[in-house]
C-alpha cells in the first residue's frame, strides 16, 4: 500500500526544465566525469565546459560556429554543485545548525543563489584590485567573480570579561574550490568600518543590536544579513572589473596562489600549434612570456609575481617614409614596422587567437599583431591609432587588428575581387565605344535624353509647387511670424485650436508643449480678481552641470506651489572620513516659502502641484524659476492710521495682508487660537490652527529612532554664533555635518562630533532627518492654512454678528467675514460660512499703554481692517458679474482663465 504522507522532498520532478533534471540525477555524466574522478578532476571538467563556451562568445564575438561536443551551462554548474555539495537547506533557529538541502529545496531557490548565477564568463581571473590602505597585496594579481558564501550555523562562546558572544561558521565557495572559516559578528563591522575608506558607496551597512547581548537576537536573520553584506560587496565590485584584497584576506582567500593555478590550466586549454583555417598567429614578446612562465609555473617557496602588462612595443620601430603627390612635392611620415633581424623562439613566440585575447584580458598591455605565418615580417596590415596613455606613453602607434579578424580579411579581399570586376567591365565598355561602329553616337544620343527629361521633370515640379500654394503659404508664415514677435493676440478659437494641437503633441511625444511651424506659443493663466502691490519677484537660472535640488511643495489652499526645501542629502553632506568638498559649487540665491510664478516665462498659477513637477522634470536646461518671495518689512495695522490719503491707505493695507496680518481667530468650540490673513491675487486664506515652528530636539531624536542620543545632546555645553548654549537646538543640528565646509546653500559651521554624534552611519541618518524635518514643518505651516477665493466673500460686519465669539471678546475689537459656503459635493448652499476675527496686539507694541488707550486703539485697527476689506470685496465685485452669451447676467465662481501668447 503506498503512503499518503510519502516524502518527496528529493524528487526530480520539482526541476521544471528536462536538462536541470537530467543534471541533477546524472551529475558526473552531465559534466563528463566518471565516478573515480577527484575534485580537480571536476574542477577540470566545469573550466572546460566554460571554455568552450568562452571561444565562441567572448574571445571570437564575431564568430558563428559552436562546438558540437559544447554542453549547456546552467545544468553542468548545477551538477558541479551538487557533487560538491554546496547546497545547504534553512538554518535551526535554536541549534544555530543546517542539514544538506533536499532536491525539492534546491529547485525552489537556486534562482535566488548566487553560486547559479555565475556565467562562464566569471572564471576568467580578469579582475583588477582596488586601492587598499595599510594592507600588502599584489596589485597584478587578478581574481575572478565566481563567489558565493553561505551560513553553517553558529557557536556560542564566552570572552574575558564574560560576555557571550556568537561565531558564525561561513562556507565561501570560490573558483570552484570551498573552505569554512569562523567570524565574530564585531569582525564584520570592523572589516565594513575599513571598506568605508575604500568604497564609494557600501551596497548595505551592518548595524549593532543590544538585543544580543541578552541572547534574545535573530541569530538566524543576523546571519544572512553577514552572507548578504560578503557576496553584495563582491558582486557589486566585479560588475566594475574590480575586487577587495581586503574582503578576500578576510574570507580566506589566496588570490596570488588561485590567480597563477587558474591560468596555467586555462592556457592549457586556449594554447595549441595548429591554427585554424582563415585564422591568423599573434606574436608575443619573449622577455614577457619568459615571466609569464615562471609565474604560471612556480609553486610553493619558488613562487613569482605576475609579469604585468604586455611589451609588444619591443618588436616595433618607427621608420621614416617618403612619398611625393601629384603636385610634385614629398611628404615625409612615420610607420611603425617590424624590427630587422628579430628570431622566432628568442624576440617573439607566435600565440593562436584566443591564447592572445585571454592574455591580453586578464594582464593587459599590447598592441595587437597578426602575421599569416609564425614569422614576422614587413608585409603587416595597417593598424587603427591607439590611445597615448595605454602603452607606456607612446602616441600615434597603430594598433593591429582586433576581435574577427578572419570576418576582416575575408571581407577586404571580397571587395578587392569587386574592385577588379568593376574595372575590367569599365574597360571592355571604353574599348568597346572607341572601336565599335556607330556605339559612341547612341551613347551621346542616350544622354542628351537623360539630361532633357531631367530639366522637364524639374520644370513640372516647380510648377506644382506653385500651383500648391507656395506664395499663400509664404505669405500666412511671415504674418503669424511678425504676430508671434509683436505678440498680437489672435481669435479666442484659434487660441484654443493651437491650445489643443500643442497639447495632443506633447503628449504623444512625452515632452513639453511646443509651437507648431510658425505658430505662436499659448498658455494658459489666471487674472488676477484684486490688484496688490508691487511684490519682490526674482529668477533664478540654472544652467546644465548646476545642482538643481530645490524641494517644492503644494499650497494646497491656494493652489500654489511653494519652496520648501534648498538641502540635499547626497550633494551637501559630507562624512567625517569622507572626501573634501573644495569646489561646491553655490547654489543661485532662494528664498524658503517663495511662491513659483513661472518656469522658463510659462506661468504656473493654471497648472496643478502635479502639472508643475512634470513641467519642471521634462524642461531641459538652462531652466529658469520665476518666483515671488515672501515680504520683508512692511507697517503694522496700528501704524495705518498715519495714512490720509485712502489710496495708499489701501495700498499699505494690502501690502500687510499680502505679508500676513496677525489676529485672532474664534471659535465657539475652541479658545481663540493666533492666526494670521493673507492676501494673494485671487484668495484671501488664514490660518486655523496654532503654529510654531517645532524646536523639541529630543522628540525629533525618538522619532527617527537614535533616542540613546538625548542625554548626550541636553548635558552639552558650548558656543553657538558667539553666545553660549546650554543643550543642542535646531539651528545647530542645521548647522551641523560631517565636516566643516561651505555648502552650496549654507555654510556648515559645526561638526557631528562637536556636538557629541561620533558613528559614521548615525551622522548620515541624521543629516537626512534634520533635512527632512526642516521640510515637514514648513509644509506644516501651509497645511495649517485655508482659504476661498474673492469671489466668494460676501461682506463684511463689524461687532459680534456671530455666536462664535468668547464673552470675553469686546464688541469695538471684533468684526466678521461672510463667506460663500458649499456642500460635501462642492454645490453652493443658502447658509453662509462666517468667519470671527478678533484684532489684538503684540505685547511690544502694547506696552505702556493704558487700558483705555489700548481700547481705542484696537477700535481704530479693527475699522482699517473693516474698511480695507470692504473696499477689497468692492473690487473683486467689479469682475464678479459678467454678461453672458445668453444676455442674462452670471456670477463667476473662480477666477478667470485666459489664453495668451508667450
């Protein structure tokens, strides 16, 4: 009777390709091997196959032939693996061990391995070190990309002062071979504390957790993550050619010892005495291949240093060459040849094809040569220039042929078989017409032909040309042309006709709209329902290779879009360790909270926040802001009143309300909270919740999770802009970055370290933080804020008209606003929105003043107010009503929207 509850974890049928599964149960078949063979056998076996493959991709890209005995890839290196049993299944979370993985383990997640995604290309031992400080390597030495390191589990021990601690054992699988070594968790970070100097940018960071110290950490996580680090910053460095001597002395590695194993094997393989048809020899300098040899050959104590770059220079010399042209004169030049009397076996040794290219891979140097025979001579092919730096200095040299070189010679001597048919039928056709009888009269007669239906097929075309139109069209561009240039506004539906075309363009081609021909450009932009005073607008360009890193947000009371942010992360902080930046280069001058008027002369008060980050990422550079910053100095309400003149009483009026009136604002519900009312072109918006900028240091460190940060900053002590400050503020952590440096913004007056922050990666998450709260609060400050346009304002009341003020509240102090209001659905309804304010003073201004002097005065301030708003409402009305198309008379219900020619 068979089980219901058989196990079929090792069955073959999870491999969903017939080849992995062949792979998977005929290992040793699949890579040629038999059972007797060892693991050098195997290794052997697997650099073959790659080999193989390697001939017909990457030394010979051009070439069209494969082996046939070639195998496929992915399946020999699943049966390599297999036989060497590199797969390994979950690790036990409470035994800290693992258990060789099952069939059905391994089909799920060798997609995920990086041990499966070696290519043959990885092999090759063609990747360069990279820069390592207090540490001896080779810097000829090469390693290749084939690592993988997985997790064995751990071991739990005790140090000299008792703590416990946990080793991990690690199996690192690298260029076909496997060995296991036992790392601290704190031998990681030191090593990744060491890699910060070397690397640009590590692919991930490790990070201490207290929760070890007490047994309580995911040992099992913790130590995926140790793997993940290993093979992300090998990976990540091979895919720029490059490797760590650092990484690899920590995983064990002998690079020198693999590198010279390695290619001796594969010469091995590449290097033969016969050479394939069509192919051709390239000599190698013999004092090079001399070294080469004994690098490749040495073992043990007799070991010797890779022989660096290739030498060829030393079987070339420049040879002066003279020619003369047809006009008689002679030109001297230069020609790199063979040298005289050089002896096959002593100056140069002949290599095939791919022996050459894989040399030249891994160690470099040059130049290419290529002879027909073993021998070198003065008949070499001319070669394209090479670079000066490549070889020693030498400029002008001209580099042998490449990559498919048998495609080249075939294809030059079929052009030269063209070339010679081509002259042959020109002379039989010039014999011909000199001797022939009557031939020369019928090939005069043939032209004159030809050049006569030539010029009537000219004639025909002009004439249809004109007959198209020509003048018409001619004349319809020079007048749109002079009407683009004087902008002169067409009819409003041809406006909207061109409106339309430059939309549907833009969207199908993805970029910005663009004026057809000679069409002008329109846009779309709102009037203005109150006139303001003049307010200060200033552009700012940047120019392509500029920072152009401005954080911008959305008023989304008044449809605005607003500065928010001038840091950023990635170009102005600086680490501690980390390069100097000399030259940053400065920022062009913008103010925070200033309203964005137009990009590049498009007005942006039609668009949407949305509308307005498409048009800024699509426009190309130079791109040029317009913007309208907030007002600086302006007179306070209590100070209007020395105005006679009503006009500039207006004016002074709305200059305050366009830099934010301060008043209070009730509620029935609620205290009176501090608002203020602004001002703009088409709404009137204030404020309806408190606001104040957020300066609570120790909250902000909760929140981004460096609590263990709040002791030290409160007990700090020290001096600030020349006063002395007793705890760590804001403005200092705004102030504060990795190092001292004048910044594209502002300039960074104190370090982390001063302040008390010494780990590398917590000032880095800092700095981002602060960046970030700085920007949070600015964009709380607008969300606090509401507002309706000037169309809907109704009136305005003085006194207590509303059940909404506080019995505290005097009537000569208060007034109200009545405000059209509106329904969920944004539908008008008969009930008014009625808004209390409150005038008040500030304590400075309040100051020696009587009871009943403050009285009086607040009732001068609140009539100003009364009456300038009056008079605003009076305005907005003169462009409130409108005739419509249908003679009755129409209420606007937002401002109006116009095209017009830019």
């Amino acid at each position: 009777m068979l089980s219901l509850f058989a196990d079929d974890s090792n069955d073959l049928s999870h491999f969903k390709d017939e080849e992995m599964r062949f792979a998977a149960q005929f290992t040793r078949s699949q890579l040629g091997c038999f059972k007797e063979s060892k693991s050098w056998d195997i290794r052997d076996a697997l650099r073959l196959i790659a080999m193989r493959h390697l001939q017909g991709t990457l030394f010979n890209k051009n070439t069209l032939c494969k082996l046939p005995e070639m195998k496929e890839w992915k399946p020999s290196l699943l049966a390599f693996h297999l036989i060497n049993e590199d797969f390994w299944g979950p690790m036990d979370p409470l035994l800290g061990t693992v258990a060789p993985a099952t069939r059905k383990q391994i089909a799920h997640t060798m997609d995920s391995l990086w041990m499966m995604r070696t290519q043959p290309e990885d092999v090759l031992m063609k990747l360069r070190p990279i820069p390592t400080f207090e540490m001896d390597y080779c810097e000829e030495a090469r390693a290749c990309r084939m690592l993988s390191v997985a997790p064995l589990g751990w071991e739990t021990g005790v140090d000299l002062i008792g703590t416990p601690f946990q080793s991990y054992r690690i199996q690192v699988c690298y260029c076909m071979r496997k060995w296991t070594i036992t790392k601290r968790f704190s031998d990681f970070i030191q090593l990744q504390k060491e890699m910060y100097a070397e690397v640009d940018l590590l692919p991930n960071i490790l990070r201490k957790d207290m929760m070890f110290k007490f047994q309580i950490g995911d040992k099992v996580a913790r130590a995926k993550g140790l793997v993940l680090f290993v093979e992300k910053m090998h990976h990540s460095l091979a895919a720029r050619g490059m490797y760590s001597p650092r990484l690899m002395a920590f995983l064990g590695v002998d690079v020198l010892r693999i590198h010279l194993e390695e290619e001796g094997r594969v010469a091995k393989i590449l290097d033969s005495v016969n050479l394939n048809i069509g192919s051709v020899w390239h000599p190698v300098d013999e004092v090079w291949l001399r070294k080469w040899r004994k690098f490749v050959m040495g073992r043990g104590a007799r070991r010797y240093m890779p022989p660096g770059k290739i030498t060829n220079l030393r079987l070339m010399e420049e040879v002066p060459l003279t020619i003369s042209t047809r006009s008689g004169v002679d030109v001297t030049y230069t020609k790199w040849m063979p040298k005289k009397g050089m002896v096959l076996g002593k100056d140069y040794r002949s290599l095939n094809y791919n022996m050459f290219a894989y040399l030249k891979c891994v160690h470099g140097g040059g130049p290419w040569i290529s002879s027909k025979d073993k021998e070198i001579d003065d008949k070499l092919r001319e070669m394209p220039l090479i670079s000066k730096s490549e070889f020693g200095g030498v400029a002008g040299f001209r580099c042998v042929v490449g990559t498919g070189l048998e495609a080249i010679i075939r294809l030059q001597s079929f052009m030269r078989m063209a070339m010679c048919l081509i002259k042959k039928m020109k002379n039989h056709t010039d014999k011909l017409s000199h001797e022939a009888e009557g031939v020369r009269e019928v090939l005069y007669r043939y032209k004159e032909k030809c050049i006569e239906d030539d010029t009537h097929a000219y004639i025909r075309k002009e004439e249809e040309r004109r007959a198209m139109g020509y003048l018409e069209a001619a004349s319809t561009f020079t007048q749109k042309t002079w009407r683009a240039k004087k902008q002169i506004a067409v009819g409003g539906k041809a406006l909207e006709a061109i409106k339309e075309a430059q939309e549907i363009f833009a969207e199908a081609s993805g970029t910005l709209e663009q004026p057809a021909d000679a069409s002008p450009l329109v846009v779309e932009d709102v009037e203005n329902i109150v006139a303001i005073p003049s307010t200060e607008e200033y552009t700012v360009t940047f120019h392509e290779g500029m920072p152009f890193s401005v954080g911008l947000g959305e008023y989304a009371a008044t449809g605005e879009t607003v500065v928010t942010q001038l840091r950023d992360d990635g170009r102005d902080f600086v680490a501690k360790l980390g390069a100097d930046k000399k030259e940053t280069q400065k920022m062009p001058l913008i103010v925070m909270k200033s309203v964005l008027v137009a990009i590049n002369d498009c007005p942006t008060k039609a668009l949407s926040f949305q509308q307005v980050k498409d048009r800024v990422a699509k426009t190309p550079f130079p791109i040029s802001l317009e913007l309208r910053k907030p007002l600086e100095e302006t007179h306070q309400l209590h100070q209007l009143k020395v105005f006679e003149a009503e006009d500039i009483k207006l004016q002074a009026f709305k200059r305050l309300l366009v830099h934010g009136m301060p008043i209070k604002l009730h509620n029935k519900k609620k205290t009176p909270i501090k608002s203020t009312i602004w001002l703009t072109t088409t709404h009137l918006a204030w404020r309806t919740e408190d606001y104040s900028p957020d300066t609570d240091v120790a909250k902000f460190l909760k929140s981004c999770q460096l609590s263990h940060l709040v002791k030290k900053f409160k007990r700090w002590e020290g001096m600030h802009n020349g006063e002395a400050v007793a705890g760590v503020t804001r403005s200092m952590l705004e102030a504060a970055n990795g190092k001292k440096y004048s910044g594209a913004v502002q300039d960074y007056t104190l370090t982390y370290e001063d302040i008390g922050c010494t780990v590398a990666s917590e000032c880095q998450k800092l700095f981002a933080e602060t960046t970030a709260w700085g920007q949070a609060d600015v964009l709380k400050d607008f969300h606090t804020r509401d507002a309706q346009n000037l169309f809907d304002i109704k009136f305005v009341r003085e006194g207590k008209l509303s059940p909404g003020f506080q019995s505290k509240a005097k009537e000569n102090h208060c007034f109200t606003v009545h405000l059209q209001a509106f329904d969920k659905k944004g539908n008008e309804v008969a009930k008014s929105r009625v808004l209390e304010f409150e005038v008040d003073l500030s304590e400075d201004d309040a100051e020696g003043k009587s009871a009943a002097e403050l009285s009086a005065l607040k009732m001068e301030m609140r009539d100003v107010v009364v009456w300038g708003l009056t008079r605003i409402v009076a305005e907005a009305r003169s462009s409130k009503y409108f005739l419509g198309e249908d003679g009755r008379t129409h209420r606007r219900k937002a401002p109006v929207r116009r095209l017009r020619i830019i």
